[in-house]
C-alpha cells in the first residue's frame, strides 16, 4: 500500500483552513499536515477544548482529507535562538511578549509543551484511523551556537558543547510532557537549528541522552545542497524518522557570484548557487529515498513542503502530489527469484 500523501500548510497560511482544505483536495492529497500559525491549528484552543479539536477535523473530513500531526516550527526556532527583533514577525504576541529574549525563550518553550498536549487532542478527536502512525509534533528548536558554525574566531569544542547543553536543558523538560500524553517531536534537520547535518544530529540526540521522545523529521532538500548524504541520513537514523516532508531543490545552478551560504541573496535570485524547487525540477533522487523509507520500515505520511518562487503554487502543488505518487511504492512482500523454486511449485 503506497503511503498517504499530505501537505504541510505552513506556506499557505495566508488562506484559511475552510479555502485551503477543498483546494488541498483538488490538488489531490489525502490529507494535511497542519501549521500552528495563520488560522490553521491554535495550540491553546485544540490543548483546552474538545470542541476546536473536533471543528478542525469536521472541515477536513467535509473535504475527505485526513491528518496525522501538527507542525510548530516558528516558535520552535525560539526555545534556544539568540532572539532578535526578526523573531517579532514570526511569533505569536503571547510569545513574543516585551521581547525580552530569556522570558521569549521560557515563553516559547511553554507553547511547545502546550503543542504536544494540543496533538494528543486533535488525534485522539480523529474521526477514523486510518493509519498507525504516532501522533507527532514537527519543529525547530533554534540554536545558540549556529552563529559559530563557521569556525573564525576560533572556537572551541567546550563553546560548541554548551550550545548543545544549553539545547539539552531547555528540550528535556519539552520531550517529559511529550511522553506523559505520548506524542513524540520531530526536529526538522535545518540550517539555524541544533541538527543541520548527521554529525550534529547525532550529538542532538547524545545531548538529550537519547530520549525516545526526539527524532526527526526528515526533508532531503536541507541535506542535499550542502553536500550531505540525505540517503544515509535516513538509515543512520532509522529509528527516530518521525515523519517525513518531501521538498526538492538543486544546486550548482548559479552563475558563480554566489556559494552555498547564499550570498545574503533572495531565494530565486538567478545567482544563487542552490534554490528550493517544486518535487520533480531539482536534483533530489527520490527513488532512492523511498527504497530507504522502504528498507528502514517507514509508513507514515510523505508530507509535501512546497516552496518554489519560480512556479505558481497551484500549478506547483498539484504537480509535485502527483509526482510524489509515481515515486512512491509498497516494499516487496516476495523474494523475486522464489518463483524458480521448483518444490513451491
């Protein structure tokens, strides 16, 4: 059976739910991956009240689409950030506050506890199951470190070490509420987060000693234009992909004025050496990554995160659910040669 295709919301927050979920449909997906900003999920409102809960799931289910987790990626980027005025524009004003960045810090914190409690209610509210799949919180977690990633001035393990201290102290308390209502996170491996590659994803997990609560969401386009394995990345972690966005982009395209660090150029600026694009127009091998879903066992949703400035986001979307569709197919259940068994015959 090929997986349940969904899209995650976060780039359509400028429409509200009761638009989006019948052209979501149109577009052919199954299902959403709902965003916790414009009016798609409120954390407070699904973690204090039944009824929300169940009036989000009657707009999905009028359009038949399904959903298997929520995504808090803006104030996730806030619980460790180094927080500045960007972060103004991106958080809710109960996080933001007085903007003073520890309290924005602790604030933000307890919106992604709330987060979780807020899952737990909207898929316990489901109408159906139609998936065994574990409901799942996707987000960011910021970082006080990545300012460093590029080592000048010099610096140190023990610097870098209490970024992932610091990580550790704020994340612990999160992922105890989220295995007190049995919802796990999933960190969306990302440049500015405390994972951006396998080498930090791994001391991620060291720094939280493993929680069983913390695994990731995977997305290949965040891997591949800085050179790392995305293939691997799924078999070195294949117990801990908690969900999965499907996004391309290529690199190697620019005219040579703008490396991978991007220049302090605009996405679609023709310079750029990599861009995201729409699943089928850049240089992410998604075969390879379903055999890999395949071998590791992964049957959750495959959740499009479209971004692509170049294409019309209808055009875009519709397109790319259709492609992930024809990459997408059920592991084997038979060895290919046992029909050449003769005492089967």
């Amino acid at each position: 059976m090929a997986r349940p295709v969904t899209l995650f919301t976060g780039q359509w927050a400028d429409l509200p739910l009761t638009k989006l979920a019948p052209m979501a449909k149109k577009m052919g997906f199954d299902g959403l991956e709902l965003a916790c900003w414009g009016d798609h999920f409120d954390v407070y409102k699904a973690a204090e009240s039944k009824d929300y809960c169940h009036g989000r799931w009657k707009i999905l289910t009028g359009e038949g689409l399904t959903a298997f987790g929520i995504s808090n990626h803006l104030v996730g980027q806030a619980i460790c950030d180094n927080i500045d005025e960007r972060h103004q524009a991106i958080l809710p004003p109960q996080v933001w506050g007085d903007g003073h960045p520890e309290d924005v810090r602790q604030r933000a914190a307890e919106n992604m506890k709330t987060a979780a409690r807020a899952c737990r209610n909207f898929l316990d509210a489901k109408p159906h199951q139609d998936l065994r799949f574990a409901p799942v919180v996707c987000g960011f977690t910021g970082s006080s470190v990545w300012h460093a990633c590029y080592a000048f001035p010099p610096t140190s393990q023990e610097f870098l070490q209490r970024g992932f201290d610091d990580f550790a102290q704020r994340f612990l308390p999160i992922l105890e509420v989220f295995d007190a209502v049995d919802v796990n996170f999933a960190l969306e491996v990302h440049p500015t987060e405390i994972a951006f590659d396998i080498a930090s994803a791994h001391r991620a997990l060291e720094a939280v000693k493993q929680h069983k609560r913390f695994g990731f969401n995977y997305d290949p386009s965040h891997l591949g234009y800085q050179g790392v394995d995305y293939v691997k990345f799924l078999r070195e972690f294949k117990d801990r992909i908690y969900h999965a966005h499907m996004k391309d982009a290529w690199w190697g395209h620019g005219n040579g004025d703008v490396g991978v660090f991007g220049g302090h150029t605009n996405f679609g600026d023709h310079r750029r050496y990599w861009d995201f694009r729409s699943i089928g127009h850049g240089d992410i091998r998604f075969e390879e990554i379903i055999v890999a879903l395949n071998d590791i066992g992964y049957r959750g949703p495959l959740s499009i995160e479209w971004e692509d400035i170049r294409m019309d986001r209808i055009h875009g979307g519709t397109e790319s659910c259709r492609n992930v569709r024809s990459y997408d197919f059920a592991p084997s259940g038979v060895a290919f040669d046992a029909a050449f068994d003769r005492e089967k015959q």
